[in-house]
C-alpha cells in the first residue's frame, strides 16, 4: 500500500497488509500439495529431500505466523520512489549518531529484504550492539527490480548495470553525497557495477561474494576446458568449490524464466526450488528443519519464501538470470572497479575468493579477511559477523 503522487522523483512512504484471505489461501494450496515419491538416494545429491520439504509444509500450513513478521516490516520506515521509469521499493533507517555513514545493502536470489534487516539494528544503534557511535550507518535496503514490493519490469533490459545505476540514483534522491555500498549474491554484483559506474558519491564497497576470477580462468571453468597453468593451492581449491555448484536453478533461469509458472502456482513449488540454492545453504536449512538450531531459524526461511509467494514475484524475481545472461556478465569474474573495496569470505560461500586474485581484481583493496564460519546468504546467517566486518572495511573511509 503506497500513498500515490504526480511527481515521479517523490519518495512515498509504504506499509504492507496481506489480505487475510491470501493467507488462508495459502494454507490451502500447502495442505492440496501432490507430493513426489522419496528420492532414491540418502543425502540431497537428488535435490531437496522429501522429508525437509514436508516438515517446511507442515511447518508453514500449521505453526508459521505471517502477520508476526508483517508487523516486524511495518515497524521499519519502508519506501517507494520511482526510478527509471519503474517502482523501486526500499528500507531506509537513519542513524541518531551525527556522523554515520550512509550505506546502501543490496540483496541477492533468492533473497529479499529479509536476508539484510539482521543488520538494521546493529549498523545504525552500534552502542547497543557491542560498537562505538564512530561505526554509525544510516542504512538503505532496495528491493530489487522484480522483487517484494519493487515493481516488475514490463520490458527487457534490467540487468546488475542498470540495477546499479538505479541504486546510484536512490542514494543521490535521498541526499546523501558521501556514501558506501555492500552486497552478496547479486547484489555482489551490483555494488561492484557501482564500483565500475562510479556514481557521484560512492566512495568505496562491501562483498562477501568477491568478483575476482581471471577472465581466463572463468571461461576454462564454464567451458570444462582444462584450467590455465600456474595456479596455486588456494586457487585450485576455488576453482573446484564454483564447479561442485551445479547451478541447476541458474541455467533454468537464465534460458526460460517464463517455463517456471509453476513457481507462483505452487507454494512448495515455490519452497523447494527456492531451497536449492547451493549444497551448502541447503544443508543448513534442512538441519534448521531438523531442529538444529544453526544460523537460520524456520521462520527465516519462511518469512523469505512467503514474501516472494504474496508478492508473486517467483518468474520476475528469475528473469535477472535471462537479463544478465543477455548482457554476457560473468558471476564471479572480474569488473573492473578502481574504487575501494574490501572483501570479506566465508568458508561456505559459492567459493572463497584466494587474495591472491581479490589484489588484482580490486587494485585498491583496502580490506580482506576469511571468517570462520558462514555461508552465501552470511547477513542471513552470521549478522555479527557482517556487522563487525562492515564496521572495519570503512573505517578509514569516514
């Protein structure tokens, strides 16, 4: 629900309410599920196993309350601004410290403004959260194009670069004339498309999803043609780690986003596609289901896949793969950014980025550490970590 205006430029504030009757509709989609037999195997090498995704139905049908985590995004200040010609929907949290810094989150697939709102808190009230009033951030989370309550694009051509270029207009709109920008997932993507652009303002970036694989590299891994010469251990070993990840989801959406109707028809439709991410997440959220209590709660997963179900955003949120596979944009290769960035990784990310590759990539690498634990969606999972890792990065940028 948006207050509507003339002007295109005007910033409106947001609020959401699903109807109740979506809800129990919803509950009846999940409870009409036709389920596939069990895989015939006893890991996930057949993709997400039958018992996590009836235990997420169960779960989600019975015991998962949406207006708890409606009321949690309504007591956030939420807008939209139109930019581009298109809706962009955003979070925007002012520090009360004098001197914070402004910053710019960008979320990935298939993540939302849930995977960055761990941070809110932590980046903008730092006293409260272990920190001084010297590592205060106003922060500003967009919804991507196609995502939650951003508008879906009608017409072709929004890719990373014109994701970026729009996350360089916000930043401008809003005021700020001096600021940082972070990501992971696509949203490494675009901040680095930023780093390239270099809109007026952007003084350094954030990646826990570093783009930094040598053109040469990249296309002997994409290829399956034999890896260059010369490299070392470390190298090797991330090279093997992009490879282990099938990328199933990706090549589907990157070819025919629009074959995937089953995406906004199905609810577990819907979850089990969004689960499969990469092996490593998926573990983790099948232990979660389990009742091991590790990083992601329940509700996480589910506050995620519920906003893409009540958004019905499961085809355009895909369509970024078509665009970026259009456009010719490498995931993990290099962009070429000049400006300061920093970089963070996780041992359960896709691959983690040798720093070896990060100093040429990113000549002006300001910042690069190995976390102990953590995986791709790390503001999800590890916010502590994000927190305490942002806090450094810029330091010496304010």
């Amino acid at each position: 629900m948006t207050q509507p205006s003339t002007d295109n430029n005007a910033i409106r504030p947001f609020q959401v309410h699903i109807p109740e009757k979506e809800i129990i509709e919803l509950r009846r989609r999940i409870n009409a599920t036709r389920w596939p037999e069990k895989e015939t195997v006893e890991d996930q090498s057949q993709g997400v196993q039958l018992a996590t995704i009836q235990e997420l139905a169960r779960y989600w049908a019975n015991d998962y309350d949406w207006r708890k985590v409606e009321a949690k995004i309504n007591a956030m200040p939420h807008f939209i601004t139109e930019i581009d010609s298109l809706d962009i929907h955003f979070i925007h949290v002012r520090s009360k410290h004098e001197n914070a810094m402004p910053i710019v989150i960008a979320h990935g697939w298939p993540g939302s403004i849930f995977e960055q709102m761990k941070l809110i808190e932590p980046l903008t009230n730092p006293t409260a959260f272990g920190g001084s009033a010297a590592d205060a951030f106003h922060v500003v989370i967009p919804s991507m194009p196609g995502y939650g309550f951003s508008g879906k694009p009608s017409t072709t051509g929004w890719d990373p670069k014109r994701i970026a270029s729009a996350y360089g207009e916000l930043m401008t709109r809003l005021g700020y004339t001096k600021y940082v920008a972070h990501g992971g997932d696509w949203g490494a993507i675009v901040v680095d498309f930023m780093g390239v652009q270099e809109p007026k303002g952007l003084i350094g970036l954030h990646t826990n999803m570093a783009g930094v694989i040598p053109s040469d590299v990249d296309a002997a891994i994409w290829s399956g043609n034999p890896l260059p010469s010369g490299l070392s251990d470390e190298e090797k070993k991330a090279c093997a780690q992009v490879l282990e990840n099938k990328f199933a989801y990706a090549s589907m959406m990157g070819t025919r986003p629009q074959t995937l109707t089953g995406l906004v028809d199905s609810p577990i439709g819907l979850a089990t596609f969004m689960l499969d991410h990469d092996w490593k997440s998926l573990a983790l959220i099948a232990r979660s289901f389990a009742g091991v209590k590790e990083g992601l709660t329940r509700d996480d997963v589910l506050d995620n896949i519920s906003l893409f179900w009540f958004t019905n955003s499961g085809i355009s949120a895909s369509r970024i793969y078509w665009e970026n596979g259009k456009a010719g944009i490498s995931f993990f290769g290099i962009k070429g950014v000049n400006l300061p960035v920093a970089v963070s990784v996780y041992p359960d990310e896709l691959y983690e980025a040798p720093k070896s590759w990060a100093e040429k990539a990113y000549p002006n690498l300001i910042h690069y550490n190995k976390l102990p634990k953590g995986g791709h969606f790390a503001a999800w999972e590890q916010p502590e970590f994000v927190t305490s890792e942002l806090r450094a990065a810029f330091k010496t940028l304010r």
